[in-house]
C-alpha cells in the first residue's frame, strides 16, 4: 500500500521484494531474527490464551473460514511451530525454494485503489506489471522487506477495528 497516491512505485518495490525472494536465500540471521519473533508472538498468545476475548476468537474463526481454512488453539499453533523448527524447515535453502514455489505459475491478479477515478489506472497497471525489476533485486528489496516487516509490527501493535475502503477500484486479470 503506497503512502501517498504513486500505487505504481510502491507496486515495483513489491514486485522487487518478491523478485528478490526467489533469487536471493535470506541470510541464516534473517531466518533466525524472524523464527524469534514468531515464537514470541505465539509463546505470548499461549500464555494470555486464557484471557483472550471471545470476540477475538469468533473474528478469527469467521476470518479462517472465509479463506477456507482451520483454526487451532495457541498451544497448537505454537507445537506446530517448534515441530517445524525441529524438522529443519527454517533455514535459508528450505526458505528459497518455498519463495520459487510461492510465486511458480502465470495468473496475475492485481486490485489499485485510487482517492480519486483514474481512466488510465488500467493501462497504467499493464505497464507496471511488465516493468523489469530484476536489477531492483538484492540489497535493495532486502531493505524493502525489513521496512515492510518494521510496518507489519507497527500495523499488529496498532490495529484498529475499522476498516477503511477506498472510493475506487480497479481489477485486473
């Protein structure tokens, strides 16, 4: 999501970040730094399990069945993990090759919210999704993850329970 309105740049760092993710391995202190914060996470959301606001918890089962998955509970979720850990699944090679496969096949999907109507936002988005970002790749979009992870903690400390909808969009296949 572009701070401001040029959605194609901030378009061309993800496609940059996800370019970048199937090149180049994170580096084993990347994986271990992202492994840590994880097990914080879940290690705190099973020892506040018992606290937690029912309301909470129907919002994430509505939330997983809309996408048609389950749920488990914070100790599940948290074996799950460990489980994980202790089968050697996080490391740079294992975390490289689910990156190719994440982004392996040809459908595009894109969606661009506008503050205001844009005829050309179309054509627009044709031209950024053909854009070359290979030489974007690298320390650059390694940069571009960490921001993007710094916001996505910012964002999970600071959510707020309204949604904002932008007056338009755009699809694109």
């Amino acid at each position: 999501m572009p701070i401001g309105t040029d959605w194609a740049a901030a378009l061309k760092d993800v496609r940059a970040v996800i370019a970048d993710a199937q090149t180049n391995a994170p580096s084993q202190a990347e994986v271990d730094r992202e492994y840590a914060d994880f097990d914080t996470i879940m290690r705190t959301s099973v020892e506040t399990a018992k606290v937690e606001a029912g309301s909470k918890q129907a919002d994430d089962m509505v939330g997983a069945l809309d996408i048609r998955e389950t749920v488990a509970g914070p100790e599940t979720s948290y074996k799950i993990l460990q489980d994980a850990k202790a089968k050697g699944m996080f490391t740079p090679a294992t975390l490289l090759a689910s990156s190719k496969a994440i982004f392996e096949g040809t459908a595009t999907r894109a969606l661009v919210n506008t503050q205001t109507l844009d005829p050309g936002a179309a054509s627009k988005l044709a031209t950024a999704l053909k854009a070359d970002v290979s030489g974007l790749a690298g320390s650059g979009a390694r940069r571009l993850r960490s921001i993007s992870r710094s916001c996505r903690r910012s964002a999970s400390r600071a959510s707020s329970p309204v949604a904002r909808r932008s007056p338009r969009s755009t699809w694109s296949r």
